[in-house]
C-alpha cells in the first residue's frame, strides 16, 4: 500500500478522526499513486495515522479507516453491517410500513463517498469519490450478503456524482435487474425514477419532515414549490389538506408528481400539477391569470425545498441572497395565519446563515413570524460527531402573522 506523508502537524484533525485530509496539509505522495487508489496516511515522523481513498483536489484523501488495515471484503461487509445494524436499531430497517430508507450515509457512516438508498427490492447505490467507483463491485457483492432477502437488486447510479474521468459503467444494474419501481413511504406509494431522476430517484431526507407536515394539512390550501416527485404534496392530502398545488420548473418532474398522487389518491381532484419558474408562481399568486380574471388561489401552507443554492464556498453570499429573495416573497404571499416550511439543503450554508437569510426576508415582507420547529435530516443520515459538516439540512417551520 502506497504512503502519503503530512505535512509537520498537519495531523492534528485526523487524531480529532475528521475524516478528510485536505492537499495543502500534504507533504509527499508515493510516485505512482493514482486517483482512487488505497493509501495510508503517516504523519511527518512517518507514524501511521490513516488509510483511505487518494483523489485529486481539495480534499486529497477520504479515510476509511483509522485502522491499519486491508480495505478487502471483510471490511466492506464489517461497515455494511454496521450501519445495518443502526437502521435497525432506530426502527427504520425491516418496517413493514415503510420499505424506503437511507442505508449508507456516507461519513456518517464511515464510508466517505458511498450512497446506498432502499426502495423496496432494490438498493441504489451511488459514488462521490472515484475510490467507491473502483470498488463498486466489491461493495456490491458485500452489500448483497448483508442484506440478504431484504434486497434482490442492487442499481449503480453516479453518472451525474463523478467527474468525465471515470466515465466507464456509471449507471446500470449490478446485481439483479428489476423495471419495478414503486417504493413505499410511511404507507404512501411512489414512483422513484433511478434511471434518470435527482440524487438516487427521490429525496429520502424530508420523510419525517413530510410527515410532520402531514399534521398540519387538514383543511389547508397547500403550495408545495420545487415538488420533484411530489412527496409533500401527497402527505398533505392524506393529511386532509383543502387543495394542493405542485409547482417545479421540470416537466418530468411534474409528470411523476401527478403519478404518485394518482398511486395515491386516483382522481382526487384537490390536486393541481404546474410546470413554471418558483419566482415566476409566486409573483403570481393574488394576480389575474393570463387565460381568465379569475385569481391565483391563495394558499395558507407553503413548502419552500429548492435545490441546493451553494455547492462551494465561493457561492455562499449569492445563495444567501437567493434564500432571502425566494423567502421574502413566500412571506408577502402567504395568508394571515399561514404555515412555512422552509429549507436549505446546501452544505455550505450553516443554520445560523440560513436562519439569518429567512428573519431578514421576514423583517423586508413587514411580516410576525414564531418558529414552530427547528428541522434537520432524519436519523438514516446520520451526522458522524467528528464531521460537522455532515449536517447539510436545515428547516425551519414558521407561523406567519
């Protein structure tokens, strides 16, 4: 195994078991390390310290292991049974209620670079480094031996996750093969979309979240903007909600929103679908439509989960600005007494920063707002203690005077 040397006490935050090392904390790599490749890591006296995956960029190594180990089968099973172990233990896992779940969290799951959603039957399995894409299979067949009858196929999806380089087999089956694709979520059906849809086919994070809004539905006129696939949008219904309107710039998102309320509530016609801009409906609410005088309806519940505003530091103060735009007008539209939740799932921006960005959009829409709840990602996104910067989802839910 090929060795990377710090630089003199550049060591500090891998004896804190942060799970990064950054380029500029690297004194000498071994000629001949290639992208991907396993590695240990020595202080500048040459003492181990860690063995992880090499790649190229700001974060030049992801740890595996603060072991020295062999990264082989044996491992791979050992951490697929781990973090089995948890969602197990927290009632996630073997539910008949709900098949749908987060099985690998990345560093939270001492795995870095490594995605695995449940959806039934079939496990979705997604690279963030180019080491996980070099050992997808292992890690695949491991993951077939953990799971045993609780998984028949296993999807790679990480055509859209890593760069051009490692290009070859980035998406398709490898283990089984099944075209079913109905999940089920807290006892509500959807469609995921592992082929060509966000993320792994559908956003796991907001389950609680929805069902959280669920209890708040009954007799709202809800608008749930950035739908995707519409998760929101059926928990209201269920929850007795008087109207829903989905709204996301995506045609194919819209097309599998009004799939899933059909798998749910087939011709329950509370249910409206549009395909426009977010800044573009809001504006629009209050005003005459273009084809009639009759108005926008106005809503009483509004779900803000736009896609993430900063993918680096370097667009931190443009999302902020985004943020505070796209809340301000969710403010000035809303009725008295309405509900807001409201999200950011964008890494870089911490909840101090978010919360900040919505109390400004309040104070510019002249609006009283109480906090309700303080939301996060659920427990099958686990945040490891030593990588704060695990904890990428904020909300907030707000009651809006």
């Amino acid at each position: 195994m090929k060795q990377i040397r710090l630089r003199k006490g550049k060591e500090e935050s891998l004896k804190r078991f942060h799970p990064w090392v950054f380029s500029g904390a690297i004194a000498q790599i071994d000629k001949g390390v290639s992208e991907g490749e396993v590695v240990r890591v020595v202080t500048n006296s040459g003492d181990f310290i860690a063995v992880g995956h090499y790649q190229e960029g700001s974060i030049a190594v992801r740890v595996l292991t603060f072991s020295d180990v062999q990264i082989d089968d044996e491992f791979w099973y050992s951490r697929l049974s781990s973090a089995l172990q948890m969602r197990q233990a927290i009632g996630i896992a073997d539910n008949p209620n709900n098949n749908t779940y987060r099985l690998v969290h990345g560093e939270g799951d001492n795995l870095p670079g490594l995605i695995v959603d449940v959806y039934g039957q079939t496990a979705v399995m997604q690279a963030h480094s180019i080491g996980m894409h070099l050992c997808r299979k292992d890690i695949a067949r491991a993951l077939a031996d953990v799971m045993k009858s609780r998984v028949s196929h296993i999807y790679y999806k990480s055509e859209t996750t890593l760069p051009f380089m490692a290009a070859d087999d980035m998406n398709g089956f490898l283990v089984g093969g099944s075209d079913d694709n109905i999940a089920t979520e807290n006892g509500l059906k959807f469609r995921v979309d592992w082929l060509k849809g966000q993320k792994t086919g559908f956003f796991v994070d907001q389950r609680e979240n929805r069902s959280l809004l669920e209890h708040y539905a009954k007799g709202k006129r809800v608008l749930n903007m950035f739908c995707y696939t519409g998760g929101f949008s059926f928990y209201a219904m269920r929850g007795g909600a008087e109207l829903v309107h989905s709204v996301d710039s995506s045609a194919k998102a819209i097309e599998l929103t009004k799939q899933n309320v059909e798998l749910n509530f087939p011709g329950d016609a509370r249910h409206e679908a549009y395909c426009e801009d977010a800044f573009k409906f809001l504006e629009g609410i209050g005003m005459p439509k273009a084809n009639s005088q009759k108005p926008i309806a106005s809503y009483d519940l509004i779900i803000l989960d736009p896609p993430a505003f900063a993918k680096h530091r370097g667009a931190l103060h443009n999302a902020l600005k985004g943020y505070t735009r796209l809340n301000q007008k969710a403010f000035e539209k809303i009725e008295k007494g309405g509900i807001l939740f409201t999200f950011s799932c964008s890494q870089v921006v911490t909840k101090d920063h978010f919360r900040n960005a919505v109390f400004t959009a309040a104070a510019l829409a002249k609006r009283k707002v109480r906090i309700l709840h303080q939301l996060h990602q659920p427990a099958d996104h686990p945040i490891n203690i030593y990588h704060p910067e695990g904890e990428y989802l904020k909300g907030l839910v707000l009651y809006v005077e």
